[in-house]
C-alpha cells in the first residue's frame, strides 16, 4: 500500500495579478495524482484574490481604536489597523457588538463567542508581518469563497481533494475551505508541522500523496 | 429620574474602567540607542570607494509588542558641505542582512532589542582615488526613519546618528587636511 507523502512545490512570489486555479495548474498538475490532495495557504490564496489592504489606506474610527486595545497584543486584531480592516468588512456595529457578547460570554467561561459573531473574518484577518514579502505590510483578509476555489482545483487538477488551509509555526492548522468527500481535519492534522515553510521559503502549495488510501484506512 | 441618573453614572463608570485598562496596559514605545551605536568599522576598500558599517540597537520599553514596518536610513550631505563623495547607505536587521536593501516588517516584544547595521559606500566622485578625496571628508548626520504600528495611529519616526570624519579617515588609514 502506498504510503502518505507531504511534498511542498515552491513557487515564485503570487501575487493579485495571478489565478490560483491557473498558478495551480502550471506548478502542481504534473506532481498531482488522482488519489492526492493539493493544500495551499490560505494567504496566498487571499493574496491572489486581492483580499489585501494597506494600513495607511484605512481610516480608523473610534471604535477600532479602542476594541483592539482588549485584544491580546499577539493577535492580528490588536492593532487599530487589523480591527479597522474587519470593521471595513464585517461592519462596525456587528464587531462591536459580537465584541460586548463575547466579553460577557468570557465572564461566564466561554471562549469564542466574539469570533464566531463577529463574521467569517473575524479568525482569518492577517495583521502587518503575517506573510511574505512584499505583503509584509500589508494586512490580508481570509480568501473569499474558499469553497468555490477548492472545487475548481480539484476539477482543474482531476485529485482526490483540495483543501485551503491556514497553518503556522505555533502549531496552528486550521482548514478555510475543503472539498466533499474529504476529511479536513485529517489534513489538518497532517499539516500541523507547517510544511509551507516560513513566510520567505514561497512553498504555498503542499501536495498530500496517497491520501484517498489514508482517508479510507484510518 | 433616579433610573436615567443611575444610567448615566453606569456609563461614565463603564468608560472609566475601559479607559484605566487601556492606560494600565499601555502600548509599545521604540528607541534608537543613536550613543550606543558601535565605532563605524571597515567592510571593503577599494580604488575608489570605502564601505563601512556600524550597529545601533532599537529597544521597545513599552508594555506591549509592535511592530517596525520599515526602516531606512537618509544621509545628509549636501554637495556645498563636502562633493568629493556619492554617498550610498542602507540600514538591516542583522539577524536578517539582506541584499535587495528591502526591510522586512518586523515584530519587536516588549523589553526586547533588536540590533540594526547601517551601512555606508562613500564613492570618490572627482578622482578615483577614495583615500586622497577622504582628506577632506566632513562629518556627515545619518538619519534612521522608522515607521511602526502598535495600539494606537501608525507613524514615523526617525534619530540621528553621526558618522565622524575623524572615525572614516582612522578606519581608512588616511589623515584629515585641516
């Protein structure tokens, strides 16, 4: 039986001016099997869907100010800048108040509350140094229609699945979004090592060998 | 009345304790250490040029992590000061030296110290003789600009060091005219 193989595929720099599907396909197709899963970072597929902002191009209100000053200093949304950027997408009064809920809730001992009102950004908004150059400085967004995109690949590509997934050097792995028939937190385990590398190694895509077999044993 | 009074006093109570938390938590602060920096010393001399580097530390003694999301260096030497030379210069990250002159955004934690090489190419402009033209050679003010984030508006920053002449002629073997 095949053996669970994690190969990452360097890339050069992606930027909003390429198609993930596309960038995909040229880096990924003649590595990719029918029984594989292609995973790509989250940011990198944000990236290239332009889900981006600078902090000098926001204008920061009051609110923003002051909410990010209850965020714990490593979180992305501790700066007023990556608090503004959710407002701007989310909306200003539904942060604010899934931010009063999730206060009273953590009173009362539970966790989360505030991440699951405040909109599906809430948990996915980069702060400034959160990827790679040249977007070091800038703030990125969670990729829109994670789900859609993951179809696409795995239509484009003819693999088992496809997953966006969100991991980090903290032991952090999260999946964004992820095909049918595939088990995202499998994946999620798998990837907990951070095979994307550091934010420098531009390796935004990890091909999982054999993982239908995987999938099916365990 | 006594319902709206005691509304009134909950709020201001509420902005109170808000405001006491965010003063008591406070915010990142950076400093250059411009008088720690180190003696500028020699990288490469050549025919017609001479680079030399030098460390200064940036601190953050605040209370909560920020970040530098750029940093570069502007010299200052105009051409009725001294024009013997084109002056060249970049600042780094020495953990993180790179050759592209790009500063990449950086997380500094709280009581953490980072060290920053300025480097700088003097290139001899009427000759092509660097040790001859340094005879002449003023002291030349080097700002270091910052930008940085942390819990309140972005801005820029910047502190001063200066590259002696004195120090130049002494790293390159030559004696100042007077």
């Amino acid at each position: 039986m095949s053996e669970i193989e994690i190969i990452p595929v360097p890339t050069r720099i992606l930027t909003d001016k390429d198609d993930i599907v596309d960038i995909m396909e040229k880096y990924a197709k003649d590595k990719i099997g029918p029984n594989d899963v292609i995973s790509v970072a989250e940011s990198v597929v944000a990236i290239t869907q332009g889900q981006i902002v600078r902090p000098e191009e926001l204008e920061l209100c009051f609110l923003a100010r002051v909410l990010c000053r209850f965020i714990p200093e490593a979180g992305s949304l501790a700066s007023p800048y990556g608090m503004q950027a959710l407002m701007d997408v989310e909306g200003k009064w539904r942060v604010f108040f899934a931010f009063i809920v999730g206060m009273i809730a953590k009173v009362f001992g539970k966790s989360g509350v505030f991440y699951k009102l405040g909109g599906e950004q809430t948990a996915l908004i980069d702060d400034v140094t959160g990827t790679m150059p040249p977007f070091d400085k800038h703030i990125v967004y969670g990729p829109d229609k994670p789900f859609e995109v993951v179809k696409q690949l795995k239509e484009r590509l003819g693999c088992f699945g496809a997953v966006i997934a969100d991991v980090n050097d903290l032991k952090r792995s999260r999946i964004v979004g992820v095909t049918e028939g595939t088990d995202g937190e499998k994946i999620a385990h798998l990837l907990i090592d951070n095979p994307f590398g550091n934010a420098s190694q531009k390796t935004p895509i990890v091909i999982i060998k054999n993982f239908s077999q995987y999938q099916a044993k365990s | 009345m006594g319902i709206l009074y005691g509304l009134i006093g909950l709020v201001i109570l509420i902005i109170i304790v808000c405001w006491a938390y965010i003063v008591n938590k406070g915010n990142a602060h950076f400093e250059l250490k411009v008088a720690e920096r180190t003696p500028f010393e020699l990288v490469e001399i050549q025919e017609d040029s001479i680079t030399l580097n030098c460390q200064v530390a940036m601190v953050n003694k605040g209370e909560q992590l920020g970040t530098i999301m750029d940093c570069y260096t502007r010299h200052l030497l105009p051409y009725e000061q001294f024009d013997g030379v084109q002056v060249f210069s970049k600042v780094e990250l020495e953990t993180a030296r790179r050759e592209d002159d790009y500063f990449e955004a950086l997380i500094i934690e709280r009581n953490r110290r980072v060290n920053l090489v300025v480097t700088v190419k003097l290139t001899a402009r009427k000759n092509s003789d660097i040790k001859s033209t340094l005879a002449q050679m003023v002291d030349m003010p080097i700002d270091i600009v910052y930008q940085q984030v942390t819990r309140a508006d972005w801005h820029i920053e910047k502190a001063r060091i200066e590259m002696k002449a004195s120090e130049v002629a002494s790293v390159a073997n030559v004696t100042l005219a007077d």
